[in-house]
C-alpha cells in the first residue's frame, strides 16, 4: 500500500431535481485528524454522516469540508397574492377623480412588493431522504478525489524521503571512514591518556586507571552511533515499503535519527568527524520535514 501525503483539494458537484450542490474539500498537515465542517442551512443533518464518511476515509490531516449551493436551473413557482391585490386596487379606486392619474397597468401591480409570492414547495420525508442520499453520494466521490490526489503527493514524498535516506547512510558510511573512527585511532588515545595518568602525582589507583580509560573509549567509539543510525535507514525504508498511514512512526524515527547525530557530534574530537555529523544533522532536518507530510 503506498503512502499518501495529508495535503489535498477536491471538488465534486452534484444534483437532485431542482437543486444542485458542489462539495469541497482541502487537507493539509495536522498531528491528528481534524475536520472542520461547513454546512448551509437546512443541511445540518449531514453533519453526522459527513464526519463519519471523512473519518473512514483519512487517519491524519487537518480538512476543510464545505457543502454550496447552487441556484436552481428550473423556474420557481409564484402565486398572485389576491387579498393584497384586491386592497390595492381598492385604494386607487378611492383616489379615482381625486388625483389625475391613468389606471394602473397591470406590469405595475404584479411589480408591488406582495402581491407576487413564491410558492414554498414542501419536501416530503422520502424526497429529503432521496436528496440526502444523493448528496453524500457527491460526497464520496469528492473524497475518492481527494484520496487520489493525496496518494499521487505521496509518491513524490516518498521518491524525496528515500533520496534523504540514501545521503543519511552515505553520510554515516563516510563517518564510519574516518581515522578518528578507527579502533586503532581510539586504542591510541586511550594509550595516550593511560601515559599522561601514570605520569600523575600522586600517581592514580589502577582502578581509578581503568575507569578513566573506559571513560574515554566510551568518548571517542562512535560506532554504536553509526550502526543505530544503520538500524534507522533500514527501518525507514521497511515503512515505506510497507506504506499506508506511517507518518507518525516516521517522525518517531526522525527524533531517533537526530538523537545519534547529536550524540555523535558531541563525541566527536576530530574535525572531519565534526563536519560530517554537521551534514547529518542537515539531512536528518530535511528528513524530518518532508516526513511531517506523510499522513
């Protein structure tokens, strides 16, 4: 299963007798999943249903999800207000003679604010059902699109994530390289130190000797540190491979990543060894925020 990246847009529209809608939906990169709903009224319904088909469909992303209306296509249906129409001409008939005016016309009338009236056409509970269906129909297939354009950011992501892991273990190979990562170089500080001690006044314990070499082979060996970071690129790469929503074990990796890199900076008394951990430091950084995109 490949991995898919949480940032996303999807539109799909959709229609019902007189009316038609267009959802649509944009994700981006959240630590969990949060969704924020915007429903126009009369459709609060769908809240419920929308938020329980999101959930099925995402693990991690914050999404906008928003449902909007269109005008109908298809004329409404009006009545003449015949009270109102019979008051109005009522009172131009009081005027009549009194003010010299022509009969009204009858586009004037229609034109008063009332005597024109939509008609409010009452939905059954099997046309609401029927159009409720059809929307979140609409729905899922907005999220089909939205899955799909998260999958094809994934693909990238994932090409970029393994280039990061190819430098990480090319990085750590060239560490690895270093004379200050030799054993002969660490036996030789080590000699180095049990000289200057012995030379000592007054002079050390040989148990205080011992515990002070082992201090220092423990300093200087950063081959526990290159190998776990070995352990790190292959574990990634299972990840990967194995796909589906692993973005929070990757970036569980990625603080793991960054502790060696530490650590072995830190132990670093060589000015190669330095620069390189540097590198993997940078390289861990880009891991990692390329990582936080993956759902």
């Amino acid at each position: 299963m490949p991995i898919a990246s949480m940032t996303g847009f999807a539109r799909a529209a959709g229609r019902h007798g007189a009316r038609s809608w267009t959802w649509e939906l944009r994700s981006v990169n959240a630590r969990g999943l949060d969704l924020r709903l915007r429903l126009p009224p009369g459709f609060e319904a769908l809240e419920g249903p929308a938020r329980a088909a999101v959930a099925d469909r995402l693990k991690r992303g914050s999404v906008a999800l928003a449902l909007q209306l269109a005008e109908s296509a298809e004329p409404g249906r009006y009545r003449i207000n015949t009270d109102m129409l019979d008051q109005v001409l009522a009172l131009a008939g009081s005027y009549r003679g009194r003010v010299d005016a022509a009969a009204p016309r009858l586009d004037a009338l229609l034109a008063i604010r009332g005597v024109v009236e939509p008609i409010d056409e009452q939905e059954s509970e099997a046309e609401r059902e029927q159009r409720q269906a059809a929307v979140l129909a609409s729905l899922a297939e907005a999220l089909a699109a939205l899955g799909s354009a998260r999958l094809a950011e994934g693909r990238r992501l994932e090409a970029v994530l393994l280039q990061r892991l190819d430098e990480i273990e090319a990085l750590a190979a060239r560490a690895a390289a270093t004379a200050a990562a030799q054993p002969e170089a660490i036996r030789a500080r080590i000699r180095q130190l049990v000289a200057e001690l012995l030379e000592a006044q007054p002079a050390l314990p040989e148990e205080r000797l011992l515990q002070e070499a082992a201090l220092v082979a423990g300093r200087a060996d950063v081959r526990e540190e290159l190998d776990r970071l070995g352990a790190h690129v292959q574990a990634a790469r299972e990840l990967l491979k194995r796909g589906g929503a692993v973005g929070r074990q990757l970036d569980f990796l990625c603080q793991e990543f960054n502790r060696e890199a530490n650590t072995l900076c830190s132990k670093s008394a060589d000015i190669e060894l330095t620069r390189i951990g540097l590198e993997l430091k940078t390289a861990i950084e880009q891991l990692r925020e390329q990582a936080q995109n993956v759902e």
